[in-house]
C-alpha cells in the first residue's frame, strides 16, 4: 500500500483571485486591482487613479495570511453599492424584529418563483388571477414547512407548543417589486428588508428603431455585476443621451418593454452562466450526467455530518484490540459525528472536525475551518504533509438537517457572502463526494494504526472509564486528522486521474487564481462572532475579566448610563470585540494589551490553572494571568487549545457559566512588572510519533472538572429530594455519560 504514495509537492503560495471590483487594503491605503499576469497584480489607488502599485504573487500571499493586508471580494459591485447607500455598514444580522422576519418569509416566495421559471424553462407569464393564486399557495406551503406537517417522523414531543411567525400574502405588484430588489442586490436578503420610500419612475412608450445600439447594451445583462434590467435601461439611456449629443442625426430610443424583450429572448444558460458563474449555472439548469462539473478550487464545497458508531470505529480502525475490557463496555452504544468538508475540483478535505452530536456550533466552525490556516494543526499532530488548503468557497452544498438549516449558519453564509446550496432530500447523487469520503478515510488509517498501544490509564487514582474513554476519542480524532494529511491527501485518487489531492490542490492553486479568504480579524469578528450581552462598567465591557474601552464606548456609557450592550466575541481571538451602539456595531480594543489571536480557550485554561494552583495570586492582577499562559505555551497546551481537536464545542450559554465560576467581578488590570504574552507556542512530545497514544493532554481540565461537578450537584439535589419527599421513594439516575452531560 505504501509503494502507492506520491512524494508531496513543494507548496510555495497560492495565485489570489481578484476582481476590479474587490479592494485590497494595506495600512488603511485601499487599492483597486487593475490588471494581473503571471508574476503579480497592478493595483490602482482609489483615492489617485494616477498612483499605481506591483505586487507579486508570493508577497500578496504572505501579505494576506499574515494579516498584514486585507481583501474585500465585490466590495465595489453595484449591488454592494446599493446595499450601503441603503443600509450603511449594516448587515443582515443587524436587521431585528418584524422587518428581518418578513424579509425572510418574502425570500422563501421569491425562491419557489425561481423554481417555477427553471421548471417551465422560461419566465412565467400568469394572469394576475393565476399569479396571486399561486402566492397565495406558496404561503400554505411555506407555512406547512414551518409547522412541520410534512415531516412523517419528528422528535417534538406531542404536548409541545410550536410557534411560527407568518405573514400574509402579498399582492403581486409587492412581489414583482421585492423580486426585482431581491435580484439587484445579486440575491442578498437585506436588498428586501422593508423600508419606506416614495413613488417609483414612470416609463412612457417610445418608438423603437436603433435596435442595434440598443442591443449592444441589452448584453450587458450577461455580466457579473448582475444589472437589473430597470438599471441597465438606465444606463442605456445614459449613454444613447451621450452619443446624440455628437450626431447629426440623433438615435432613436427604443421602449423599456422592447428593450427587455431583447434581454428575454437571450440564451437562458448564457444569460445565468454570465451573472452567477458556471457552477451555478450548471445547478440551475440540471446539466449533470454522470459526474460533477467543478472547474475552480472553492467553485463546489460539500459538506456532511458522519455518525459513526464507537464501537465500529474502533473496531475498522483497528484499535478494538488494544483497548481494555473496561473500555469495550463502555463504548458499546455510544456514538460519534464527525463533519467534513472537501472541495470537489482537487478532492482535497478543507475541514474535518468531530462533535458529540450534529449541531449549528460545529457546522459553523466547520465552515470556519475552510477559510482558516490550518497548518498550526497539521504540526499538531505531527503530519509530515502540511495542511495547506483555505479558500473563500463560492459555493457550499450540505444535506437539509438542522445543523445546517438554522439562524446561525445561514447568517454566516450571509455575512461571508457565500452560496448556500441545500439539495432535495433522497437525491444522495447530488453530494457524491462527500458520501464517498466517509467511507473511505477509515480503512487508510487501519494499517497506519497497526501495532499502537494506549498508555496505562489505569494506573491513575481517580479512574473513570467514561472519562478515559472521551481522552480516547480525543487521540481518535487525533489520529484521523493525522491521517487525513499524510494518507488521504497523498494517495492517488480515481477522480482525479490518479493524481493525489494534495498535489492538485497545490497545481490548481498555483496556475490559476483562487478567492482568498479574509484573514482581516474585523471580518472575522463580525462573521463568525459569539453574541454575548454585558453591561459597561468603570472599565468599559469586561468580559471574562478582560477590560474593552474606547471613545465611542465611552459616548455610549455618557448618553445611556451603566446599561446592557449586545457584543460580538471572536473566540480565537481577543484581542478586541464589536459593540452593538445606537449607530450599529463598532469594534473595540483590548485594554490591557492582549496579543492577537489569543484564543479564548488559552485564556480560560490559563485562569483555571491559576484558580487552582495559585489562589492567593489569582486575584493579584494581569502580570499572573501572562505568566500562566506563557506557560501553556512553553508546555504545549497552548498548541493543544489552539489545534481544538475535542469533540465538545461550547456555546454563549457554555461560556457565561465559565465566566460566571472562573472570572466573576474580576477585571484583568495592566502593571509596570506584566510580563508581555509570548506569540511562538511549543509543540507537546507526541507520543503517535513513538508508537503509543497518550492518556490525556487534549481536554481541557476545565471541561473534566465540570463534569465532576455536574454529576456531583445531581447526586447533592437527589439527596436533598429524598429528604424532602419522605412520603414517596424518589429515584434519581445519575448519568455518568460525558456525551449526555454536554
């Protein structure tokens, strides 16, 4: 098996992909791309057109992944133009209450009019009689969906309440009117949130000659930009003034309806393949036979949650063998998800993370992942291959399951900018790759696996096998991520010609450009943000123990008092989170000098590790709370922490009961000895790397304690109970199940 392997190729830096109409921004300089070859990009000052500027390639690459400079995709779009002249900075997230419900309510009825006219192949032509009888059943429909009643199995139990927030049917003058904004905002939502605004233009009939001149700009309907036709008359009308003003014979114009007739009587595939790409294109109008056409890195991602039995996985892996008689009963029954997410052009495996159950937390980390560094990990764990692959996707395909449908991830598609694709249920061919996959990655580590052995947990005073059990799963998850760099990645793939994953993504990077994920910590925050609600205080808005304060904070705390904000918190970085004021959300900055990047589970560990080993010098200030961490870094578990290989992913609901037992009132405060927080992080001895897997590095102490506690506050009510209830025998299970605690 082994002879098959190919020799890894040299990755130097991706081709970034660009548009004139994106901005890249370095030293709050914005730039607009002009032109690209093969050695780098032009770029042209917004605020000068007469300043220019080459970059090359490798620079631009390490520019971005550095953070050095940022890259906004489409920022310059005329329908991003529209969106902020509207709305300003806001986003979709912003928009609460009636407004946001409506607007998404309105985009389910503009999507079943999309399916209409790709199941008729042309745009409908109903009477208004037909059109407002089939809004008036796409509501029943949507409605249905919403209660649940086409769903022949559910999990609800039978007694509980469900609530929908509908709306009525809207006429057909207010559909056709929301469609159009829907579409000239290239299929934003927030281009439908209802706003208040005065009479429209009135378009009077004129004669139609000079159909040529009005031709050549009837194809720029065919454009990336994504006009609307309103809009390109416009611009049609613009330019037929411009061009009389110099003839002696002035153009005739041609009607609004005789100018879009020449735009419907276009090619419905070129006209689709020119405004959205051809990866869309090809979705929309079914043209799949026997594979997937995927053309570019990031142009189709697929995504899954695997379930997986414990027991099997061991089982296919391996490791049944070497496990304990204590550890074969107590995986029986227990399960485990595992998501991933692989780019179809170069099969390469973008993201790969295990959770205690499919949820919307791990789906958004898992998304996160593709757009994210991820070499730090694959030093992790000790894979000679490093993992290389991020890109901003295009388009993502995922299944209808709840860990996918839901507020948090749709509103991170929306904010990232990102195609949200979810296939018919039972079309298992409209996402190959993926299925594929899962049944693929755990025969490849089996042979690896061979001849491993698991240190001697056993010999530890506080023995708990379900506790062990859940390390073990963790040096797992471990070993699949190992496994997926070094094997999977460099194994020979039938559909790719037989070359490996690995060595297409680095050609396919390397020839032709991709859409390079923002590393901007900004963007970031504000996409993949955890709401939070604290309130301002002496030293702006702690939160866990962290002072955030700045001047606009400060115009706040003067006009309203000590009230509650709404903050966002990017938990792999604190170094500074955004405040939702009465003019929107503004970014604030740390007080106390914290490093970027700085992820929140270092911090936490950090202050539990001084709780319980340092009591009195906990409370001292700053200057510990650095100390600690440095230590994680010099010991290895900063790089643990930061790799987040644990199968448990913590919600805002999680983390205020951290915040509430770890920090409560204090607040970090900054002195003249406070060490600074060293940015470099050692890697832990590994013990894959001299063929045994280790006991316990990879759970964060805080997450075993918690678990102690939570079963021990059980046991403390049920005896409190049993006291009070003497009348009646009261039985309590206490589960020892760390997958049911979490």
């Amino acid at each position: 098996m082994l002879t098959d392997f190919q020799k890894p190729s040299l990755f130097h830096h991706s081709i970034v992909k660009m548009r004139v109409a994106d901005r890249f921004t370095e030293n709050d300089v914005n730039w607009k791309p002009k032109k690209q070859d093969k050695e780098g990009w032009t770029f042209t000052n917004e605020a000068n057109a007469n300043d220019e500027r080459f970059v090359a390639h490798g620079e631009m690459y390490s520019k971005l992944v550095s953070g050095g400079a940022k890259l906004r995709y489409g920022y310059n779009d005329p329908e991003n133009q529209r969106l902020r002249a509207i709305f300003g900075d806001d986003t979709f997230e912003d928009i609460t209450g009636k407004r946001r419900q409506l607007a998404l309510f309105r985009e389910k009825l503009i999507d079943r009019f999309d399916k209409e006219w790709l199941a008729l192949g042309k745009k409908p032509r109903w009477s208004k009689e037909k059109f407002e009888a089939k809004l008036r059943g796409w509501r029943k429909e949507i409605i249905a969906e919403m209660l649940g009643l086409d769903e022949e199995e559910t999990d609800a139990r039978a007694d509980a309440m469900i609530e929908v927030q509908a709306f009525g049917t809207p006429s057909m003058k207010t559909f056709r009117r929301d469609y159009k904004r829907y579409h000239a905002c290239g299929g934003e939502v927030l281009g439908i949130v209802h706003r208040h605004h005065g009479p429209g233009l009135h378009l009077r009939k004129v004669d139609a000659d000079s159909t040529a001149f009005a031709y050549k700009h009837a194809l720029n309907y065919m454009t990336d930009r994504k006009p609307t036709m309103a809009k390109l008359y416009q611009e049609y009308l613009a330019a037929l003034g411009k061009v009389n003003a110099e003839r002696a014979t002035p153009l005739l114009k041609v009607t609004r309806h005789k100018f879009e007739a020449m735009i419907s009587k276009f090619d419905e595939f070129d006209k689709w393949d020119g405004r959205h790409g051809r990866a869309s294109a090809l979705k929309r109008f079914g043209m799949f036979k026997r594979g997937i056409n995927a053309l570019t890195v990031g142009e189709r991602i697929e995504i899954d949650f695997w379930n997986v039995d414990l027991m099997t996985l061991f089982v296919e892996t391996g490791m049944w063998d070497i496990l304990p008689p204590s550890y074969k009963e107590a995986v029986v029954g227990k399960r485990i998800w595992f998501a991933a997410a692989i780019d179809v052009a170069t099969r390469y495996i973008l993201a790969f993370r295990a959770s205690t159950n499919p949820n919307a937390v791990s789906a958004a980390a898992a998304i996160r992942m593709i757009m994210s560094d991820k070499r730090h990990i694959s030093d992790f764990v000790g894979a000679e291959t490093p993992w290389i692959g991020m890109v901003h996707p295009r388009n993502i395909f995922s299944d209808n399951g709840k860990e996918f449908a839901n507020a948090l991830v749709e509103g991170i598609m929306r904010a990232a900018k990102i195609t949200f694709n979810r296939p018919q249920a039972g079309n298992p061919k409209a996402r190959p790759f993926i299925e594929s996959l899962f049944h693929s990655i755990g025969p490849l580590i089996a042979s690896f696996f061979a001849g491993r052995t698991f240190g001697s947990i056993a010999e530890k005073g506080d023995y708990n096998p379900e506790h062990q059990l859940s390390l073990q799963v963790d040096e797992m998850i471990q070993l699949f991520t190992l496994g997926v760099c070094d094997i999977y990645h460099n194994k020979p793939h039938s559909g790719l010609g037989g070359a490996s994953p690995h060595n297409a993504w680095v050609r396919a990077t390397q020839e032709h450009d991709i859409e390079f994920p923002s590393q901007d910590p900004e963007f970031m925050l504000h996409v993949f943000g955890t709401k939070f609600k604290r309130r301002i205080g002496q030293y702006g808005i702690p939160f866990m123990g962290i002072p955030y304060a700045n001047e606009e904070l400060h115009r706040q705390r003067t006009k309203y008092g000590q009230m509650e904000f709404e903050i966002k918190v990017d938990t792999e970085n604190l170094g500074h989170v955004a405040v939702r004021g009465d003019k929107g959300w503004f970014v604030v900055e740390n007080q106390v000098d914290i490093v970027r990047n700085l992820s929140l589970a270092e911090w936490i560990v950090a202050r539990h590790d001084l709780r319980t080993q340092h009591a009195v010098e906990a409370e001292a200030g700053l200057a510990a709370m650095n100390r600690t961490i440095n230590r994680l870094a010099e010991s290895g578990r900063a790089a643990a922490l930061r790799a987040n290989l644990t199968p448990r992913n913590l919600t805002a609901e999680h983390y205020d009961v951290v915040d509430a037992e770890l920090f409560g009132a204090w607040v970090a405060v900054k002195s003249a000895d406070t060490p600074a927080v060293t940015q470099a992080y050692a890697l832990p001895d590994d013990p894959l790397r001299i063929g045994s897997v280790s006991a316990s590095r990879l759970i964060p102490d805080y997450h075993a304690e918690r678990e102690r506690d939570a079963r021990k506050k059980k046991r403390e009510a049920a005896a409190e109970n049993a006291v009070v209830e003497t009348a009646a025998a009261v039985t309590v299970e206490i589960s020892d199940n760390y997958y049911e605690e979490y």
